[in-house]
C-alpha cells in the first residue's frame, strides 16, 4: 500500500500540474478572443473579394486565364495542409493528420498528392505517413508573418499549376465554427471556379481601370492569397479553441484526481491511527 | 433619376465592413485620383495608395488607403482596401520620420533595400501625412 508520504507526494505533483493547465486554460482564451476578432474582420472581407472576382470572372468571360482554365490532367494534385505549431490542443492536429490520410485515400485514390504543410505539429506527423512532401511552413504565431506565408504558398502554388505541375490545388484546414467546435474543411482554391449569379447582375456593364485583363489578374491574385490568409486565421482560431477546451477539461480532470487521491490519503492516515491506536491499547492490556 | 446620397463599404482584412453615407467620394484610383458622385455609372477599378475622401455635406473624412479595389455601381461603393487607416488613427511624426528615411534610401540605396520599396513607403508616408492633413487634392 502507498504510504501516507508517496499520497501527499502525488497530490502536490497533480496539483502543480493543475495550476499549469489553468494558466494554459486562461492563454488560450485571451489569444483565441484576438484570433476570433481576427478572422471575424477577416471573414467579410474574403467574401467580397470572392463575389467582387466571381462577378467579374463571370461578366468578362476570361474563362482563357490560365488560373482558370483546366490543367492537362497529370495526376498530381497539390493539398495545402494548416496544422498547428504547438501541441496540447487535445486532438487538433491528429484530427487534421488523419483527415488528410483519408482523403488521399478515399477521394484522391489515383492521384500522386504533393503536401505542402503549414505548421511543426503536423508537419511532424505527416512526415512520417506520406512521401510526397512540398515545402514545411513554420512559426505561423507572429502576426505579420501570416500573410507573407499565405502570399508565398499560393505564389508556389499558381506557378506549379500555371507550369502544369499540378492539376489541382486544395486547403485543408479546420474551419472556426465557435470556441468550442472545429470542422475539418477541404476547399478548392485551383483552378479558380466561378459560381453562377442571377441574370439581373449579369446584365450590368463595366468600367475596367486598368484594363479588363489586368484588373482580374490582380484581383485573382489577391483573391488567392486572401483565402489562403483567412484559412490560417480560421486555423489559428480554431487551434486556441481546441486549445482552451482540451486545458478546461484537464483542469477538471485533475480536480477530480485531486480529490480521490486526498480521499485516499485521509483512509490510509485514518488507518494509521486506529493500528497507532490498537497498539497503544493492546500494549495497556497486556500490562 | 439618381439619388441624393451615396452608400460607400469599406473594408480591409483588419476591419471590420463600415458603412458611410456620403454625397461626393474621392478615390485614389490606379489610373487617376477620380471624384464619385451619386449617379456614377458603373466601373470597376484598382486603387494605388493614396487619399480617399468621403464627403457628407459639411463633414469629411479622410483615409489613407495602400492599394486594393473600388467596385463603383451608381449608389453604391464598395471599397475593398488592402489596408485603410482613418486619420484620426494616424501617427503623423511616425509617418513624417518613415517619409524621411524613405528619402534616405531613395538618395542612398542600400544592399537589401530596393529603391521601389523605398518608393512604396515614401507614396505609403506621404498619403498619411496628407490624410492626417485633411489635404484636398
């Protein structure tokens, strides 16, 4: 049986790493308010963008911009996969992990799928399970340093389709539902498919500056690297979700083993008394 | 017949969408800096960095705006700016000292810093200053 030294032990053990998990508990709930704002400003903005270059995909018939247009089908896909940077955010990038498992099986069974991973954990992860490996993006926490990625990865990644590299390019990420819920989200970003709109809009003429041309060139572009940005900030958001759920929980659970193990403790001190007890007494009888 | 007002959007990646209701706006436009009144037929444009001006009767107000796009449909606007600063928010000795190291390395390049960049960064100070300014075109 433990003795009444190795209890206290443990509880002084459990109970620090409570205080750890409560600390992590309240950092994570100040950085997902600001990654939540975050990627509510974010939202908006990402969705005009992509009615403002739906629209003018759709008027101006430019079906020829080799973003659009089908590529040479090769059998080579690119995934871009957000994970995150740290761990201890319960099953956030296992979650991710084995979402990218299945849909390279299940959805793309015959093609040759070319990760490009943004974040160390499940960089870590898919290494070991994949091949086909593109470039790893790293320490996506500092705040400016989120959009030179996202600009970098969809630069990469227009050029491979564009070369005819690639077929397709897709993002898997976990879209920020609330604090508490996380979906793991596949989207297309290439070839850019236009949506239809109703007649009435497409009626209406413009005015181009510049030119038809390079206004969609430049708007596509940016249209890109707006969803690549916003996926990482959904990701962001979603990570210190998980984040705070998983350290809430711990902290509960450690509560919980606080108090049985303190029970403990009180019975095997209890029982100590009564032997101390029976002793004294046995010994006072025998005299 | 077109109407007395226009309704203008504005948003960026860091802010969140703003509505203005205006009667004139003036736009830093890629190929020209260009005037919107109600009624404006539609156009469909790419901002530089520059002023934006949004004019209600006897009220202005003033943007720095770095680059983005301006969706122009008679009444309404919709800005999609890829960063806008409202006057009010502008440090202005920050933006006079970054116009003047701009300056520095457009007289003296340096390895690593482009004159273009430098360039950028001089256009980017001086429409903060202007804005801050309330500067008319």
């Amino acid at each position: 049986m433990a003795t009444l030294h190795d209890i206290k032990r443990r509880i002084g053990s459990v109970q620090s790493t409570q205080k750890i998990t409560k600390a992590m508990k309240m950092v994570a709930a100040s950085k997902l308010k600001r990654a939540q704002e975050a990627i509510t400003t974010a939202r908006p903005y990402a969705l005009s963008m992509r009615d403002l270059v739906n629209n003018v995909a759709l008027r101006a018939d430019l079906v020829t911009h080799p973003l659009m247009a089908a590529a040479t089908p090769n059998g080579k896909i690119g995934v871009v996969v957000v994970s995150s940077d740290r761990g201890l955010c319960g099953a956030f990038n296992s979650n991710i992990v084995n979402a990218t498992i299945e849909h390279i099986q299940s959805t793309f069974p015959d093609k040759t799928v070319e990760l490009t991973l943004v974040g160390k954990k499940g960089a870590e992860l898919l290494q070991r399970r994949h091949d086909h490996l593109g470039e790893i993006y790293t320490d996506i926490d500092a705040a400016d340093s989120v959009h030179s990625i996202a600009t970098d990865i969809m630069g990469g990644m227009s050029k491979k389709y564009v070369d005819g590299e690639l077929e397709a390019v897709y993002c898997l990420y976990n879209k920020f539902n609330s604090a508490i819920s996380q979906e793991v989200t596949l989207e297309q970003l290439l070839p850019f498919e236009a949506t239809e709109m109703s007649e009435g809009e497409r009626d209406t003429d413009y005015l181009y500056e510049p030119s038809e041309e390079d206004l969609f060139e430049a708007l596509l572009v940016r249209h890109l690297n707006i969803q690549m940005h916003r996926m990482i900030c959904e990701s962001t958001a979603s990570e210190h979700g998980a984040r705070m759920t998983a350290m809430e929980s711990a902290t509960t659970n450690a509560g919980e083993m606080i108090n049985s193990l303190t029970l403990q403790y009180n019975r095997a001190r209890q029982s100590a008394i009564t032997t101390e007890l029976i002793e004294v007494i046995s010994g006072a009888e025998a005299l | 017949m077109a109407a007395e007002s226009l309704t203008i959007e504005l948003c960026s990646p860091t802010q969140a969408p703003i509505e203005y209701t205006a009667e004139e706006v003036v736009l830093p436009g890629s190929e020209g800096v260009m005037t919107v009144l109600p009624g404006h037929t539609f156009v469909l444009t790419t901002l530089k960095t520059g002023v934006l001006i949004i004019q209600n009767g006897e009220e202005y107000d003033f943007f720095a705006v770095h680059g983005g796009f301006a969706e122009i449909a008679q009444d309404r606007i919709k800005i999609i700016a890829d960063q806008v600063e409202h006057a009010e928010n502008i440090d202005k000795a920050r933006a006079e000292a970054a116009k003047t190291r701009a300056e520095e390395s457009i007289a003296k390049p340096t390895e690593g810093h482009s004159v273009e960049q430098a360039e950028a960064a001089m256009a980017r100070a001086i429409a903060r200053i202007q804005a801050h300014g309330g500067e008319h075109y």
